[in-house]
C-alpha cells in the first residue's frame, strides 16, 4: 500500500482517522486494502479473529445466529467504525456472524497490533471504549425496534442507514434479503415496500431499491434512526463526565 492510498484510508474510516499521529504512524504500514462483495462472510460466529476490519465503503452487518440456523441483524457497521475491535481488547473470538451486507472496500489491520495499542495508548483505549459503548447502544436500540416498532418503520430506519452509507446510490437488495436481515415475514415486507412505493418514499425494480423522498422517509422511521445516528455522530468526542441534570434522584447503590 502506497502512502498516498494510506492517507486516503484514514481519512475515509472515521475510526482509523481518528487515531492519534504516533498510533497513526504505527498502523499504517500494516494495513491491507480488502474488497468485499455482497454477501462475503468476513468471520462467522465462534470464530477465531486474526484480523479487525475498517469499512471504508463497504458496511458489515453483524447477525446473531440462533440454534435452528435463523439469524438476525442487530447492528451494521460502515466507515464510521470496525469489526474486530472487542477481540483487541478482550477476546479474539467472534460473538456474531458478520457479513457484508454492502458491497465496497475496506483495509484490515492484524489483531496482535491492535492489542498492543490498546495495552498502551491511553488514547486508544478511549476511542475503542467509545466506539465499542456506540456500538452496543445501536444493538440495543435495535432490539427494542425489532420488537416494538412495524415492519414498515424498521425498513425505513434500516434504509435510510443503508442510504447514509451508499452515499445516496441504489441498493441491491431484494424483499428475501430484508425479511432475513429485520427478521421479519416476506410477506410483510412486501406489503411495506409496496406502501413506500406508493406513497413515493422509495423505488424498487428487479432487486434495486431507490429512495426518492429522504425527507419523508425519516418521518416514516421509528425514532431509532435518530437516535443511532445521533449517538455515533458523537461518539469521536466523548464527553470528560457523564451529563448531569438528567438522572436526579438515581443513586448508584
């Protein structure tokens, strides 16, 4: 990897850009560019990690698969973030399965150098700590969606995330492939295509989903969509303490 693509990959990975220059410095001559296809499996539940993976294009989706083999989405992940990152602080195994749920590219980093910067950068134990806390809080507000919110609102949310990370692009996904990432019925997500289509929120043919009204479609969407973007717009700039004034009266016990 030349140092110009190094630069251009830091700068189009939120996380990686975020580093520190001396981190920066020792990570960049281990990066290997990688190109993911729709469907790719980058690492499959009980897996043994040598790698974290850092989007730069492409989004993963982390699924959580069940006994009988059904798996479901609970969080995504794009150039905002990385794949990888629980097993250089922790563990080298894969909770998820983890695929490519979005075609494009990515650079990959070895788990051992990335654990070495954990163990002694205090700056990149907070970024991984933020980052990790962002991520599980898209989890968990994807649990409550899952279960509390229509099939046609967790579409919305689903593609306007998908939308953000396209740059506005079409998407390839059929309704099999939405029923199996929300969890839901393929009828039902027909039915909920065919109504934003209707109401001119989006287009679909042979496959290819299109948004056509964005603005709408965020009135669509449950609050989750909001409320995930809003959290990992912010998560680079973690606060010192947490925020007072909304937690009066709860003591710690």
């Amino acid at each position: 990897m030349t140092k110009s693509q190094t630069d251009h990959d830091l700068r189009s990975n939120r996380l990686l850009g975020a580093l520190e220059p001396a981190s920066r410095k020792r990570i960049d001559l281990h990066l290997e560019p990688i190109e993911f296809k729709l469907g790719d499996m980058v690492c499959d539940a009980g897996g043994l990690l040598k790698h974290a993976y850092f989007p730069q294009g492409s989004v993963l989706s982390l699924l959580t698969v069940l006994e009988n083999g059904a798996a479901i989405e609970t969080a995504n992940i794009g150039r905002e973030g990385a794949f990888g990152l629980f097993a250089a602080m922790y563990s080298r195994v894969s909770f998820n399965r983890c695929i490519a749920q979005l075609a494009g590219l990515a650079v990959r980093c070895p788990i051992e150098l990335l654990q070495d910067e954990f163990k002694n950068s205090e700056h990149v134990r907070d970024l991984f700590v933020s980052y990790s806390e962002t991520l599980l809080s898209q989890v968990q507000q994807t649990v409550a969606c899952n279960s509390m919110h229509t099939t046609e609102e967790r579409m919305c949310r689903w593609l306007l995330m998908m939308h953000d990370r396209a740059g506005g692009e079409s998407l390839p996904y059929t309704h099999e492939f939405l029923s199996h990432i929300l969890g839901a019925n393929r009828k039902s997500v027909t039915l909920a295509a065919q109504s934003m289509q209707t109401a001119g929120l989006i287009s679909y043919h042979r496959g290819t989903m299109q948004v056509l009204d964005r603005v709408n479609l965020e009135k669509a969407s449950c609050e989750c969509y909001a409320v995930v973007k809003e959290r990992f717009d912010a998560f680079l700039t973690p606060p010192s303490i947490a925020v007072q004034g909304h937690n009066e009266g709860r003591r710690e016990r």
